[in-house]
C-alpha cells in the first residue's frame, strides 16, 4: 500500500525520543545530551527529544533497571504510542553492569521491556550511540 | 589544634566516662566512643553547648555481632566529630536524634531499611531507599545478608 510506505518513510525521518534515566550514574545520560547537540547533531536524522512519552517514538533508557525505578519505566513505556521502540544505552542498560546482582536493582532493560538496539560502552561515545540509531533506523526500513 | 583541644576538654569535663575514648585524630577530626544510653544526652550537649549543631550524616556499619553508628556532627568552624555508638545486633535499639537534628528522619530511615536498626521514636514511614514491596526482615547490607535471600522470594512471587 502507497500510504503504508508514505507512513513508514514518514516514521523513519522523524524519530522522537524520550530520554529517561532509570538508574544511571549520569555519564550516559551527558553523553546522549552531546549526541543531542549541535557538535554531534542526531536532528539531522529527524530525531528530537520530547518532554513527553506520549510524543515520543523511540524510549532511550541509560542505566540499569533500579526496584524503584522499575515500576516508572513500566508506566512510561505503556504510556507510549505504537510503534514503539526502546535503546538501552550503556553496559549497565544492556545487562546491567556492575550492578548485576546487586540488591536493589532488577538487571538490564530487557529484564522489564522488551529492547530494540542494546548500545554498549561505559559511557558510550556519542559515535556509538548514532551508530546504534542509524542501524535501529535502517532496519525499521525493510518492515 | 587550639580549639579542638577546648571542645574535647569541655567533654571530658562534662562525661568523665570519654576518658581514653576520644582523640582528636588530626586537625578538625574528633572521634570520640560513647556508650547508646549516652548518646542523646551527649549530641544534645554537643548541639547546644559546643554548637555542633550541623548533622553531616548518619553511618551505619555492621562490626560483626554489633551494629556501629557514627553521627557526624559538625560546627561553623568546619571541625567535625565522629560520634560511635555500638548496638548488639540482638537488640538494635537507638534513640532518635530528631529532637536535636531536625533533618535526621532520612538518615534514620536509611538505618532502619538497609541494617535492620531500631529506631525509637522515628515516626512511621515508607520505606527508604528500599522499594515499597521490599520484603519484612531482609537488611541488604548486613555481612550475612545474601542477595539470594530476595531472590529466592522474587521467583515465589512470579
């Protein structure tokens, strides 16, 4: 169907994200904010970061999933529209880290929501984290 | 060390039982070891009269069969003094220090999730930092505290 490709052309160019700490020790998120910013520039891809999850396409969560943070993370995410896609960023988003194990944490993202991209590295380099979006991007192309 | 060696004279003359326990450790460190029926008695004293009126914190440790506590009180000065007091992990009974330090319900709070201390006369609360579902009786940070403990009740759960 015509309007299915001009919807799905349509998503691509214009990802919206949230970005939403659920735990992290801030590296991560300083460097998605750089990645933000002109130096970097992820808007060149359509990507802007909203206030809201309800505006939002893509959830990018940094750190691991904390027992109080677990619940909030479960809410935003449902808050969101469909299609809906989650990045972890960081080790300790990916699998949770050094954290692993510890007391109160629950583990990686993936341990609560399901995760499209896992973008590895403590921090990740902004490079990386545009690598990810790119090949999280480039595959919603063939859908 | 002039003024450190007033304040430690003036609480030696007030508790002669701080005889040998306390030292000033270096310049603006006082460490002092004082007995838990002591010790509101004590920081009310050191509030009042000596004007450590400022609480930096609350530590709280696991020494084996004891709990130790250190409230770190500190003065305009920016001389701080270590207060240790010990309680046997049978009976974790302090007092609260809120009637002296009005910030210290958190600090009291994180005593009571994370090590299992009892607070006396801390108001009734939520837990903090520990998640609301947080199991009764689990004190992470206690030496033999294992994280399987909470796991294990997790998998109940699912």
């Amino acid at each position: 169907m015509v309007i299915d490709k001009v919807v799905n052309w349509a998503r691509i160019k214009s990802p919206w994200i949230i970005h939403f700490n659920t735990g992290a020790c801030n590296a991560c998120d300083i460097e998605i904010l750089a990645s933000l910013t002109p130096r970097y520039d992820l808007e060149r891809f359509g990507i802007l970061l909203r206030g809201t999850p309800r505006h939002a396409d893509i959830l990018v969560c940094s750190g691991p999933v904390t027992l109080q943070t677990k619940d909030r993370l479960i809410r935003i995410y449902e808050q969101m529209a469909e299609p809906k896609f989650v990045v972890a960023v960081g080790t300790c988003a990916c699998s949770g880290g050094v954290f692993q194990g510890c007391y109160g944490v629950s583990g990686g993202i993936d341990s609560v929501i399901p995760v499209s991209a896992y973008i590895p590295g403590c921090p990740v380099r902004p490079e990386a984290i545009i690598d990810g979006v790119v090949k999280l991007l480039n595959s919603l192309k063939n859908k | 060390m002039g003024n450190e060696e007033t304040i430690k004279a003036a609480l030696l003359q007030k508790f002669p039982q701080l005889e040998g326990k306390c030292e000033i450790i270096r310049q603006r460190r006082i460490t002092l070891e004082v007995d838990r029926s002591r010790l509101i008695e004590l920081l009310n004293f050191s509030c009042s009269e000596l004007k450590f009126n400022i609480l930096c914190t609350i530590t709280g440790l696991d020494v084996g069969d004891d709990l130790q506590f250190i409230y770190h009180i500190a003065n305009k000065e920016g001389i701080v003094m270590n207060v240790k007091t010990n309680a046997p992990k049978t009976d974790p009974v302090i007092s609260t220090v809120l009637g002296i330090y009005n910030g210290a319900t958190f600090y009291e709070r994180e005593l009571e999730d994370l090590l299992g201390a009892k607070v006396e006369g801390l108001p009734e609360g939520r837990h903090y930092p520990l998640p609301d579902n947080w199991p009764k009786g689990q004190y992470p940070l206690r030496k033999d505290w294992k994280p399987e403990n909470i796991n294990q009740q997790n998998k109940k759960e699912e």
